[in-house]
C-alpha cells in the first residue's frame, strides 16, 4: 500500500520503516527538513553548516528508529536530536577558538580564517526582502529568546512540546516567548508573516535527501 506523504502520520510510517521499508524515510526527511532548518539557524549558523547537521541529525535518528517511543511525537524527538548536535557543534567551535587564543598567548601570533560570504546560502534561500528584514530582527534576540520562538511561532510546537524539547518548565516557555515578542514589537511595525522567515529551499531539500540516504 502506497504510503502518502501528506496524510499519513509520521508513527506508521516509523513503523513500517522498522517493519523494512527504508525507502520511506525520504517522506519524514522532507516533512521535517524545515523544522530542522529553522532551529539551526535560531542558533546564528550559516546555512551550509546548518544543512550538515541536519543530515547529522536524519541520520542520528534513522539509526535510533528502534528506539522511538510514541510517548512524544517524532517531530519533537527528531528537533530535540537537532538541538543537541546545535549545542555540541557551538561546544566544539568554542572549545576551538579557546585552543587557537591558548596557543596564540604562547607564539604572539592569531591566524584569522577569512569567510566567504558566498558560504553562506542565506542569501539563495531568503528571497523575499522583508523576510530578510525578520530574519535580521529575529537574530538580535539572545538565543535563549531566539529559540523558543522559532519553535513555537514559526514552527507551531505548543508549550508542552516546547518546553519538552529545550528542558525548560512551560511557564518558562511562556516567559521567553513573551519577551521574545515584546523585544521584536520594537523593530517591527507590523506583525511577521511565519512562512517568510527561514525557509529552506526545495533544492537544498533534495541534496538533504540524497546525502542522508547515501549514509544510510
């Protein structure tokens, strides 16, 4: 039986993936590719970045399918996988720039790695200028603040799931999420279209696809 891509929910086709249908997995890729996207970039990543641990996290949770528990959805399981491979690429970045200045304080010496600004796909896949303008908006929020409301306003997660995902109380979530917004009322005029912000192009989709599926 044909499984649909729009209509089926995300536990059956878990299930029948484990039951051997490997081939489904591209349906929960590209269904959640731009959760996962969105969340990578609330953490300041670059877009090339971003889609590597994106592929990271698949992956990651394609290995653990056995281990999925209905007792939380797998969007929320698959986002919290995404926020911790965030959090340790951010440890690993900080744990080089430390290395590099420890080493600098003994030879004098700093080398500055030069980026291209091409590297970052931003640019490709934000094509509308006043999406650019949130995402400028959106950015100056502490990470704290950035975070939860990229989850709850453009990716539509509730509080429980919120709040499950970032190990936070749900009261804390509210609070962020308020501050959030009442911190962006004051450089937007207007209220922020959600599908404006942050959206990951269908091509950057497919290279996810098949970069995932060739490690699988």
């Amino acid at each position: 039986m044909e499984v649909s891509a729009s209509y089926t929910p995300d536990g059956e086709i878990v299930s029948k993936i484990n039951a051997g249908e490997k081939d489904l997995f591209e349906i929960l890729i590209r269904r959640h590719n731009g959760a996962l996207y969105k969340v990578g970039r609330s953490f300041g990543l670059v877009h090339d970045d971003v889609q590597d641990l994106m592929q990271e996290a698949h992956i990651a949770a394609y290995l653990n399918l056995g281990r999925f528990e209905s007792r939380s959805t797998y969007k929320t399981w698959l986002i919290r996988i995404m926020l911790n491979k965030c959090y340790h690429w951010n440890m690993e970045k900080v744990h080089k720039l430390r290395s590099a200045f420890s080493e600098a304080s003994h030879t004098g010496k700093v080398d500055f790695i030069e980026t291209s600004p091409s590297s970052d796909g931003n640019k490709e896949v934000l094509n509308r200028e006043l999406g650019q303008v949130l995402e400028k908006c959106i950015e100056k929020l502490a990470p704290e603040y950035r975070t939860v409301f990229v989850l709850r306003e453009l990716e539509g997660l509730n509080v429980h799931e919120t709040a499950e995902v970032m190990s936070l109380t749900e009261a804390n979530v509210k609070v962020r999420l308020n501050r959030a917004k009442n911190m962006l009322r004051k450089q937007l005029e207007s209220w922020y279209p959600k599908a404006a912000v942050y959206d990951f192009n269908l091509i950057y989709c497919d290279q996810v696809v098949a970069n995932v599926f060739q490690r699988i």
